[in-house]
C-alpha cells in the first residue's frame, strides 16, 4: 500500500521561507520510480490547482505565480518530494497536497497547511 505523507507547513510572516516535504512510503513504491511527483494546493472557497511538477527526467513545470520563488524537487534515495518556498505572499495561503504517478494511477498525500500572514 502506497503512503504519502507531506510535513513542513506552517504559520510564516509575508517574505519568509518554508520547505515542504512529502515523504513516500509502501512496499516497492519508489519516488524514483515515478512519471510524475507534484504539488497541489487549495485556498479556502478555491479550486486545488496544481503548483509544480517534476518528471523522471528532471523537467520541471510551474504555476506561473510561484515561478522564481518556488522549486520543486526529488530525492529518490530518501524516497522524498520537496517543495522550497520562498518570499511567500499572503495568497500562497493553502492546504499543499503531494501528488504522485505512474503509468495515469495518481497517489495523494493527505496536506500539509501553509499560512502566510502578518
């Protein structure tokens, strides 16, 4: 069974930093293994939209709002997705969900909160 688990939110200041994590976990599920890892996120009354994206060849997509203040990237020896946030805006205030796939059969993760206020 496939288990995704994201860590690292929190309440932050506009202009601060968060490094989000998504940690997997299953027998014989690995991250390296993977088409696609993403993050998601959903504001209160909103759509979950999709963040950012990266594929097995390390090609990389996102949200053209978070461009130049967010990365997405892999470990697969730690089996793990990350997400680094930086210069957050009051905006980028969501629950972030890890999304992951394989052959179009998608996993996610249950969220981490992210709060950007002052």
């Amino acid at each position: 069974q496939v288990q995704l688990v994201e860590s690292g939110g929190g309440l932050v200041q506009p202009g601060e930093s968060l490094r989000l994590s998504c940690a997997a976990s299953g027998s014989r599920f690995s991250i390296a293994a993977m088409d696609w890892c993403r993050w998601y996120r959903q504001g209160p009354g909103k759509e979950r939209d999709m963040v950012a994206a990266i594929g097995s060849a390390g090609n990389t997509y996102y949200l053209d709002s978070v461009k130049g203040r967010f990365t997405i990237s892999r470990d697969n020896a730690k089996n793990t997705v990350y997400l680094q946030m930086n210069s957050l805006k009051p905006e980028d205030t969501a629950t972030y969900y890890c999304n992951v796939e394989k052959n179009r059969v998608g996993y996610w993760g249950q969220g981490t909160q992210v709060t950007v206020s002052s």
